[in-house]
C-alpha cells in the first residue's frame, strides 16, 4: 500500500475504536478483521502499530473477539510490545 493508504488505515482503526467505544454491543461485527490486525500488529511500526494495538486491545474486551484475537496470537503479540507502543 501507498503511505497514503497506511494514513487512512490508521484514521480508520482509531474511527473503529472510537465507534466501538459508543456501541461495543456490535464488537462481533468487526472480527472477520481480526487476523489481519493481528498480522499488522506483528509486522507493522509506529503509528499505525499503536492504532492496530489500541483497536484489538478494545475488541479483546469482547470473549468471542478475545478468542479469536488469541486464535491468531494477537495477545501474545500485544503482551510482547507492552511499553513498547
């Protein structure tokens, strides 16, 4: 992707957290994203690191996101970065 797109992807994840945040009954609708934040999250620096971080640490409060999240090592990953984001 363009660091255009990385931009925009990053105001999309901070937009989700936000609108997740009003309305986290609708948690379960975001989880198909779920393996590719985790990836991101893996592979990824910086800003959009810490947008990703913030978005799956806000859908892991949600059990059945939380498994999936934990399917894709999301967790450990997050645990790993921990002071580092």
């Amino acid at each position: 992707m363009k660091a255009e797109d990385w931009a925009l992807f990053i105001n999309i994840c901070a937009s989700v957290t936000g609108f997740l945040k009003v309305f986290p009954h609708r948690m379960e609708e975001f989880i198909s994203l779920v393996p590719t934040l985790c990836l991101l999250l893996a592979n990824k620096t910086d800003m959009l690191r810490k947008n990703v971080a913030v978005l799956i640490a806000k859908l892991a409060s949600n059990e059945v996101c939380k498994k999936e999240i934990v399917k894709h090592h999301g967790l450990e990953v997050l645990m790993s970065l921990k002071g580092k984001v």
